[in-house]
C-alpha cells in the first residue's frame, strides 16, 4: 500500500531507459518507476524506442528517442541454443546494435547530465552509465538470466570487449545494483545459472527484491462490480486477451479468436504495438456474428483495471501481466511463447490460480479450459491468493532504495 511518505532527498535528475519494442512489460514498469519519481519529486526523462514512445508521452512522461532493435521472432522460429545463439548474432549481442545503443544513451547523459541511471533490460545502459562516471541501477527477472541471457549476455560481454569498450564499463552492463520486480519466494537467486551469479557477484554492489513494477496497487483499486462499470464492460462473462508486446501474438492471438467463436462473452482483446488492429478486426466481427461481444485495443491504459475486472485473462506469461493477475485475484490461461514465459506461467499453475495452453494445443484446448476457468471454482481461489500477499507498493520501494542508496553518489562526468 502506498503510504505517501517522501524521503528527505534532494531532487535528481534520472534517466530511465527502457527496452520496448519486443516486450510492453519492460516499458510499463519502467513507465511505473518513471512516474513513482516525478511524484517525488524528481526530474525524469524517460527514453525508449521511437515506435513506442507515444505510450509514455501519452501518459504525460518527458521523452526522448533510442535506438531499438526490431521485435524478436517468434519464438516458435528460435531452434534450440544454436538458434538462439544466431538470432543473438545478429540482434543484441551485434556490434551495430551495441554501439547505436551506446551512442545514443552516452549522447542523452552527456545532453540530459542524470544524476542516476535506470533501465530495464538495456544491455548497454550500465555500460554508458560508466563511461560518464553514473551511477546506475537495472531492473531484471531473475528468470531472464535462465532464458535467453544465460546464452545472450556472455556474447555481449564478447562483443563489447572486442568493440574496445574498456574492462571496468563492460563489468557495469547490469548496473552497479539489479533490482529484481518480484518476490524472493516466487523468483529465487537459486534459479540463476552459475556463471551469470558469478559475473552478478564479481560486479554488483547489491542484488535487491523491490516487488512487482506496477502502476497502480492492485489492493487499491475499485472493486470488480465499480470497474466494470467504469469501463462499460457490460454484463456476461468477461475476458481480457492480451498477449503483450509479443510478435508472437501475430501468431498466436488470431489462432486464439478463432478458437472462441461460438464462445458467448464479452472479449477485451489488447493486440500490442505489433499487432495490426486492423488484422484482428475479421476475426473479431467473426466472434460477435457468433454472439459474442468483441472490444479491441492496441493499447490500453487501464490494463490492469481490467486484469481485476474481468473473469478471467487469457495470456502469454510475461511476468508483468502474470503477476497483474495474481495480485488482482483473477485466473489465467497461459500460452506461453517461450522458456521464461513458461515459468512464469506455472507459478499461476501451482498457486492454483492458472493453466497452461500449449501453442499446438490452443484450438483443441483453449475453448474448454475457458469453460473450466469461467465456471470450475478457479475465482474464489485466485481470491485467497491475491488476498495473502501485502499489498507492498514496489514502485515505491525501488524508489526508496535508489534515494537512500544510490543518490548519495550522484554526479555526472560525460561520456567522452
């Protein structure tokens, strides 16, 4: 819950970076950060992707443009660790991709002159932060550094070091401090394999669990019945189907739809910035000539609005919306595109509050698993989990900690 309280801090100036064109969970929750410090107080300057910056200048935030690579193939298309290695090749860990990132972030401290750094999955962020004498902070799931980066990140640290990109700047690509957005006892240390907590331990000065990223606290919002009102939602069944910033939800969210035609409820479909609205719409206009009810959105602000409001969400497993999910009280139906999705997807398995679709099974399986979940006692289970956890603002907690922690040694220098 949040509490209102402010350190006794002087105002910065602080760079949030974030990593937005293949994933909206980073953007959003660096878009949380961003708004937990200007509520402080502090002087923000939010950069992203130029394909993606009309969401955080939406919202109100101060932007600038970076260099971004194009969303990821699906995953469906990555064969094993040779084609990840591959696709890593000629994405994040290329010297092209590396070095527009630097030049751009280092051109923003050097104009901008932040007194800290965040970023949220920016490989060259930390890097840049150094180079200018900054401190810096990186927002990471433990479970990333499982899949993809225990492959990606060593052939980054290969590359930057091939590139001449000095030692000591190479060791802060994760920042001097990582913070975790989760819980200890859902996204343990212990999964990270042992040569990324080796390269963790050897360069940060800390390793820090803040709690999930989110906007808003989910304890804090109307209850379902004010929600569903305020969003004109209708009475029925309602489902939220959103599959995030994925391009798998190319695939995957038109296989979905066809799936539930005949389904009788209310679908709020989120397509994603990579996901043409325009595609969906056939599809859409299909499910409602079948009966149902179809609203689609490229993007919505008030995504976790109606997470709680709905009956039940049908997703791909990013850990943003996963744990939206879970802290709303509302069930899930997980397809999860790849590895990591996968875990987070199987935490709603053994909470109870979720199930998980294969991608070869979402036209045999999707419409009964829907059934079950609308009607099988998986609601008042999703209840009592969301009403077990404390209601800890994380937002405010990152905020908290980078006030007393990591502003005490502000100051930037330039990165030349």
């Amino acid at each position: 819950m949040r509490t209102g309280d402010m350190a006794a801090v002087d105002p910065a100036r602080i760079l949030v970076v974030a990593f937005s064109r293949s994933s909206l969970g980073h953007l959003m929750r660096s878009i949380a950060v961003a708004e937990e410090l200007l509520r402080r107080g502090h002087e923000v300057l939010f950069a992203c992707a130029a394909e993606t910056v009309h969401i955080p200048r939406g919202i109100g935030l101060r932007c600038a443009t970076v260099h971004e690579i194009g969303p990821v193939p699906p995953w469906t298309q990555v064969k094993g660790e040779e084609g990840l290695r591959q696709m890593a090749r000629g994405r994040l860990a290329s010297a092209d991709y590396l070095r527009a990132c630097l030049d751009d972030e280092c051109r923003l401290i050097d104009e901008f002159r932040p007194d800290l750094v965040v970023s949220d999955m920016r490989s060259t962020a930390g890097v840049a932060a150094s180079m200018a004498g900054v401190p810096s902070v990186s927002i990471h799931n433990a479970r990333l550094f499982v899949f993809p980066m225990s492959i990606v990140q060593p052939m980054i640290i290969e590359k930057l070091r091939e590139m001449g990109i000095a030692g000591e700047h190479v060791d802060k690509l994760l920042g001097d401090v990582v913070a975790i957005p989760d819980y200890a006892a859902l996204e343990p240390q212990s999964v990270i394999p042992a040569h990324i907590a080796e390269f963790m331990h050897s360069t940060l000065r800390e390793i820090r669990y803040v709690g999930p990223l989110l906007r808003r606290a989910p304890a804090e919002l109307p209850g379902v019945a004010t929600l569903r009102a305020e969003l004109e939602l209708g009475g029925g069944p309602q489902v939220l189907i959103t599959f995030g910033g994925s391009s798998s939800g190319r695939e995957f969210l038109p296989r979905a739809l066809e799936a539930l035609t005949g389904t009788l409820a209310h679908f709020t479909v989120i397509t994603g910035p990579n996901v043409s609205v325009d595609d969906i719409t056939p599809l859409a206009d299909k499910l409602v000539a079948a009966g149902a009810r179809v609203t689609v959105h490229e993007f919505s602000d008030h995504s976790m609005e109606l997470i709680k409001a709905v009956d039940v969400a049908v997703i791909h497993g990013g850990h943003g919306t996963t744990m939206e999910a879970i802290l709303c009280g509302t069930p899930v139906i997980c397809i999860p595109h790849n590895g990591e999705q996968h875990e987070n997807a199987s935490r709603s398995v053994r909470l109870g509050t979720g199930v998980i679709i294969e991608h070869d099974e979402i036209e045999t399986a999707l419409p009964r698993r829907l059934d079950e979940m609308l009607y099988g006692g998986y609601a008042a289970r999703a209840a009592e989990v969301a009403a077990g956890f404390d209601g800890v603002s994380g937002v405010e907690q990152f905020a908290a900690y980078v006030e007393q922690h990591m502003l005490p040694f502000k100051g930037a220098v330039s990165c030349e």
